[in-house]
C-alpha cells in the first residue's frame, strides 16, 4: 500500500460567531468534495453536519461534528480532515476541544455583521493553541454587506494583519463573483447546484485598477514575511512568481502573522470552491505544525513526538460522544506512529492499557470502518473501558502525557428529579453520560435537600439536556428554577490554632496546627499552601494531611455552602503526640480550622457577572439601557454599527439575567439582539447576600461532626 503523504493532509475547522453561516459553509465543502450528493440547508433541518433533533429543530450546531473529505488541487488530492464547530457561547467547550486538536481554521464571518462577540471569543481561543487562520467572509448576497470593511474590522478589533486575497465583483444582490489577486483573473459563479459553477473570465475593465492596488498590498504583506522575496522584490517587482507569493504568503500564515481573507456566499454556492483552495494553498499540513512537546509521566522530562509513521504512536482524546448503535465514541487526533484495530494503547492518565477494538472514519453522526489510523488522523475508536477527554493514549513502551485542556466552570445550575420511581436509575446513568461527554457540564447531589443539581454554561445549555435526558434517554424529569452558582471568598487573613483531641479508649486523637488563612495571591486558583513549620514540630508525614484537609474543606464555604475557588494557608507551627496523632486527625483539626478561621476572615458571597452586548435600533436604546440599570448593569460601552445600529456593552449579574432574551424582544419589539458571556466573579452586595444566605438553609456543622 502506498504511503499517504502527509504534506496533502488538512485538519481543519469552521469557527464563527452564532448565524454567520458555518454549517452552511460546511455542508458546501461536502458538496463540492463530492461527500455529499445534496445540499443539506439549515433552515430545512436538513444539514448533514447538524444531526441532532435538537440541532434540526433549532436551526444551530449544538455539537461539533467531524468528517472526511477529499480534494483536487495542483494536480494533488488533499484530504480534508474536517470539523464544524458551534457558535453559541453556551457550546464553547466543542470549539475548544476541537481547536485543541486542529492545525487551521477556517474564521467566518458575516458580512453584513462583520466582527461579532463570539467571532472574538472563539478568535482568543484559536490563538491560544496557535491555530493558524483564513477568514471567510460570507454572505456577500445580504443588503449591507461589505467585505473590505469587515476585513477592517478584523484588523481593528482582532487584532489580525488581515490581507484580502480576493475581491467581491459586486455585493448584495449584484454579487456576481470574485477578482482572485494571485491569477489575476475574475472567477464568474452562477447559483446552479453544479459541481463547476463557474467560469474563469478577464478582469473587468472598470475593477482593474482597484485589483492591482489590493495585489500591491498582497504583495508587499507576503514579501514581510520572507527575506529571500523581500530583496528580489526591490529588486524588480515583476519577477516574483504566483508560487513565491503563495509560499510567503503561507509561510505568514502558519507563523500567524498574515490571516488572507476570501469572500463569498455560502448560500448561493458562489466562492466555496476559492475558499478550499485557499485552505490547500495557505492552511498548514501536520507535517507544517512540526512535532507535538509532552512529557513523561514518570519522570516530567519534556518529549517530542515527529508526525512520522515510524515514530511510537501517541494520540490526545478530544471528545467523548454516546452512540446509540456502538456506544461510547473516542475521538482522537493521532500525533505520531500507526495504530491497528484491535490493538492495545496506554492511558497515561489511568496508567492501564485499553483495548481499541475498531477505528472509524467520522461522517458527521456515521461511521465508516477502518483498518488502522496514522499520523496526522483524526478518528474514532470504540471498546474502550475508561476514556476520557483530554486523555493521552500512546505506546506502552514510549509513553508520553501530551497538554490537555481547560474547560470554564459551569454557572447556572437547576435542580432535577424523576417523576417515577422507575426513573431514578435511567436517570443516574443518563446523566453519567452526558457528563462524560460534556466536560462543562455537572452533576451534584445536595446531601441536605436531596436533590440533583445539573450546571451548565447557560440555559440554552441546560435546556438542551433535559431535553436530551426526555428523548434520548426516556426519562422523564421534573425541573426546579435556574439557580446561580455562586462561590464565597474572604476578604482579611486570620491566625488560629486549632487542637484536635478524643479520648475514646485505646488509642486517642491528637492534632494540634497554628495556621494563617488568608485570600491567595492574585491570580491563583485553588488551595496555595505554605509550609512553614521549623523543627520538626508537625512530622513531614502529617504536613499533606493538613494540605488535603483544607482542599476538601473548600468545597462547602462557611456562608452558604458555596465552593471557595481559592484560599492561602500557611502552616506556622503545630505539635503532636507519638502515640495518638496520625495522618486523619491532621487532616481534621485542617477541617476544623477551615471552618472556625473562615468567619473571622470576613467572608463574601460571589456571583457570576456576566459580558452582554447588545445590539439594537437607536429607538429602543433608552430603554433597554434604563433596564439593564434595574439589573444591577454596568454600561461600559455605547458604539455605533455600521448599519445605524448601536451596540452597548455592558456588566450584568447572572441573577438579574434570567429569561432577558424574551424581555429584550418585548422592548425592542423583536428588532434587537443580544450575547451573553461568562466574564469573571464579583462581591454581591451586602444586603442582596444576607438574603441568599438566608434561602440557602446552610447549617453550619459542630465540631461533632
């Protein structure tokens, strides 16, 4: 069997903010790839990539869907590992799982929105894990729609060096195609569901000199990026070739100086074809992004992995899904080496070795059987035991940890229950799954009420899993009001000592521990603990016991009950007894002390505050801003849109924010839009606290306990 060149192999994405038209954009590329032999439309429920009831019925992508495609460019077949993410914000965890894994992006935009909240959400988390990116400004057939103005918005907003490789012939309903700046030549679509529908013509007498201005600019951002063009460019312009230009420009590309931007319209089949060539052209191959640094588990010692055959196998767990047919799906993005179906791989993470029992190619919710996965591969496996996302998977021999991810907390939570006794199993392990899939998704039972509390990044979020837990799974639930997650913090230090002692026959207790509680350096999350003690007077032995009792501690403050995301403790001093002290009663009297030293450090109660922009007519403007004021808002920003609109930023409390979708509507009479996202956690106000302190019921345990 021949060796698959890895140097003709895209792993690529399609991210953008909600309704620019990615899964439009996606389900093109199928179409035009030949994957598909009909034009699934959203608005139909009809798109292939969007397989879920829910995603069919609601019109967006609630999860990323992954599949294979091929296509011809420069006498070469290039594979097209593709997958199509979500805009919603409540879905951000599916961008950042697969931007994790993924060598390019495909950045699209609206043109007549242009640079939107989520484009720039999902923009940092691409630069984050160093994600090369081509723009694509899409619906170049919309009333308003304007490609080089949206380019400057993403120069100005993202921060981008964005450099138009082609130019709109016509816009809106004249848009009849496009001016391509390295040929030179104007590419002429008609709308037809042809697989060529286009034709390659001179560029129009009147667009002539607005083309060679914007090649200049082309030109000279390529030549920036390539000292060996930049001189022969001074020299003679006119010698540099459409291959020079096309490697400097994909040379700046990969190195995440230059972003190229094309334009088009996804929907009217017009610049989807430019689109893919441009990602043969400028979007990096495994073989570009060069070798993946890990660690070993044992030693730390940091670890290089080739995107070679030859080298040990290694692979990252990107995501969990449960199918209905062969259960529990891996999804992988091989790093290095080759793995067979039926093999053995390592857990780094579990330190066992796991069976994969079969691999399959992705197409969207269908799997297509496959015999092994190389370098450079994105699959996925089944009969597996313990997988889960994040994982490493590599050769037992060679093993190697390679970096994971970090998913945002959860901060809106409601409780569940079954409706009938016969539910109550169905539902543990309903929900032990879907927890498995969604890493910001959680499930905690309240030991005082009894009940199950599901979280989740926001109530569209949290709707679709009861919705989910009903059709998929038959349960039937009833669901209790979105409640807030709140978390407690303190505000001074304190110094205690804390002895713990019980004499109950036999061998006793004893701890005894002298310990400064203060908040954690800024910027610190989680428990920073200090240990101080001279001489030996808590043993090294009981000095982690102390650590951990303080860390379980932290799960339920003292106010309300609430998670305490960071706390700094310093062990100053303590004692022991030879006989009766032990590593449980250090870890109790850390309890004890947690709970006796938190009240006099002036605890508060946290809330969520969230980011909001809204977007709506200037008539509207009075009052939605005077109702965001009745929320506790904080305006920080009022900008004009290109379309008259105006644009207000603005803090609110997650607790005021409850159902504001329908009272946005009702204000603006539906003309007015809104986003919402997880910004940071703020002091609630005195008196707003007492009372949430108060409904909480929290009892404060004794020492009994």
């Amino acid at each position: 069997m021949a060796v698959r060149d890895l140097k003709y192999t895209r792993n690529i994405g399609i991210m953008a903010h909600i309704d620019a038209g990615k899964t439009t954009t996606s389900e093109r590329i199928l179409y035009y790839t030949g994957k598909t032999h009909k034009m699934g439309e959203v608005h139909e429920g009809a798109a292939t990539m969007d397989w879920m009831v829910q995603e069919q019925e609601r019109g967006i992508t609630i999860t990323s869907a992954a599949t294979t495609a091929f296509w011809p460019f420069a006498g070469q077949k290039y594979q097209i590992n593709l997958i199509d993410t979500p805009g919603h914000v409540d879905f951000t965890v599916e961008v950042e799982r697969s931007l994790r894994v993924l060598d390019g992006t495909i950045a699209t935009f609206c043109a007549v929105g242009r640079v939107q909240p989520q484009s720039e959400t999902v923009w940092r988390q691409a630069d984050k894990y160093g994600v090369p990116k081509i723009a694509y400004v899409n619906k170049m057939d919309r009333v308003g729609a304007d490609f080089l103005a949206c380019v400057e918005e993403i120069k100005n907003k993202l921060g981008a060096n964005a450099v138009p490789v082609c130019l709109p012939i016509g816009a809106e309903d004249q848009f009849e195609g496009l001016i391509d700046l390295l040929s030179m030549k104007a590419i002429y679509y008609n709308s037809s569901e042809e697989l060529v529908n286009f034709e390659i013509k001179e560029i129009p007498a009147e667009l002539r000199a607005e083309a060679e201005s914007a090649r200049t600019v082309l030109i000279e951002t390529a030549v920036e990026c390539d000292d060996s063009l930049m001189d022969k460019y001074f020299d003679d312009p006119d010698t540099l070739t459409e291959e020079e230009i096309v490697g400097a420009l994909r040379k700046g590309t990969i190195s995440m100086k230059i972003v190229p931007a094309c334009c088009g319209s996804s929907f009217k089949n017009k610049g989807v074809q430019f689109l893919l060539d441009c990602v043969m052209r400028f979007l990096p191959s495994p073989l570009d992004k060069g070798s993946v640094k890990g660690v070993h588990p044992r030693t730390g010692a940091e670890i290089e992995r080739r995107p070679d055959n030859n080298e040990p196998f290694s692979a990252l767990v990107f995501k969990i899904a449960t199918d209905p047919f062969v259960g529990r799906l891996a999804f992988l993005r091989v790093y290095s080496g080759r793995i067979d179906s039926g093999s053995y791989v390592h857990n780094t993470r579990t330190g066992k070795n796991e069976r994969i029992s079969r691999l399959y190619q992705m197409h969207s919710n269908h799997q297509n059987p496959i015999d092994f996965v190389e370098a450079g591969d994105i699959c996925a496996a089944v009969g597996f035991k313990d997988l889960r996302t994040g994982d490493t998977i590599c050769d037992e021999s060679h093993p190697i940890v390679l970096e994971s991810m970090e998913f945002p907390d959860p901060v809106i939570g409601i409780a569940v229950e079954p409706k009938t006794q016969q539910d109550l199993d169905k539902l543990a392990i309903a929900l032990g799954k879907l927890s498995e899939e969604d890493p910001t998704f959680t499930v905690k039972s309240d030991n005082e009420t009894g009940q199950t509390v599901i979280s989740g990044m926001g109530e569209l979020h949290l709707d679709i899993i009861v919705d989910r837990l009903r059709r998929e799974f038959g349960v039937d639930i009833n669901q209790g009001a979105p409640q807030v997650n709140y978390k407690e913090a303190i505000t001074t230090s304190t110094q205690l000592r804390e002895v713990f002692k019980k004499q109950t026959g036999g061998r006793g207790k004893f701890a005894d521990i002298i310990v400064e509680i203060s908040p954690a350096d800024e910027g610190h999350v989680g428990l920073q603990f200090e240990n101080e003690v001279k001489g030996g007077n808590v043993p090294k032995e009981f000095v982690p016991s102390v650590e951990k009792g303080f860390l379980a501690a932290m799960a339920n403050g003292v106010l309300a009950g609430y998670e305490v995301p960071s706390l700094k403790v310093r062990l100053l001093d303590g004692s022991y007894h030879p006989v009766d002290s032990d590593q449980l009663s250090f870890e109790l009297a850390a309890r004890m002390a947690f709970r006796h030293g938190c009240p006099k450090a002036h605890p508060v109660l946290l809330e969520p505050i969230m980011s909001l922009e809204v977007v709506t007519p200037e008539d509207y403007m009075g009052d939605i801003v005077g109702d965001l004021n009745r929320r506790r808002g904080q305006i920080v920003a009022m900008d004009s849109a290109s379309n008259g609109a105006r644009i207000v930023k603005a803090f609110v409390p997650l607790a005021e924010q409850f159902g504001y979708v329908t009272v946005l509507r009702t204000l603006s009479s539906g003309r007015a839009t809104s986003t919402m996202t997880f910004d940071h956690y703020a002091e609630v106000p005195s008196n707003l606290a007492k009372d949430i302190v108060e409904k909480s019921g929290y009892r404060h345990f004794s020492d009994d306990e």
